[in-house]
C-alpha cells in the first residue's frame, strides 16, 4: 500500500482546494464570454501570503471561460491589512 504525506499546510490546501474547482467547473459549457470567479474564505492565508502562492494556481491547458478570478476576503495579519481582494489568474 502506497502513503501519501498528509497536507498540513493550510496554504497548500488553499491552494489545491482552488485547482479542483477550477478543473471542475471547466468541464461545463458556458456562453462564450464567460467569467469564472472561485472564491475563498481563507481562515489564516494573509492578502501577502495569498499573493506569493497564487502562482501555483494551475490552469487547464483548454477552458471555456473569457478568464478567471479568484476572489475573498482575507484576515488581517502582521504583514498587512485585510479585506476583500480579486486577482485575475488567467
């Protein structure tokens, strides 16, 4: 039987929590002009933190959408105020 390390990393489920919707919401048909916005509610991912990781947002090579956000509102942390952000990942 094969192991896989457990993720313990709350960065690092945000982050695949976001690549599953993303890949599961592009196996739909949209209207063409689409915009997919995945939000989050991250509990202790700062707007800083967020921003150094969404570099490892994965994007399918094929998607029916004009582009993708993701969006959410983010705790107040020591690096820097927080609130609500959007980032356009593809």
């Amino acid at each position: 039987m094969k192991w896989s390390k457990p993720i313990d990393e709350p960065d690092q489920r945000l982050i695949i929590d976001i690549n599953q919707r993303i890949v599961e919401k592009c196996l739909g048909a949209y209207d063409v002009g689409t915009v997919l916005v995945i939000e989050i509610y991250p509990a202790i991912t700062t707007k800083i933190e967020f921003e150094e990781l969404k570099s490892s947002i994965a994007i399918p090579n094929s998607i029916p959408f004009g582009a993708i956000y993701v969006a959410g509102i983010f705790p107040h942390g020591a690096d820097g105020a927080g609130g609500y952000f959007c980032w356009k990942v593809s």
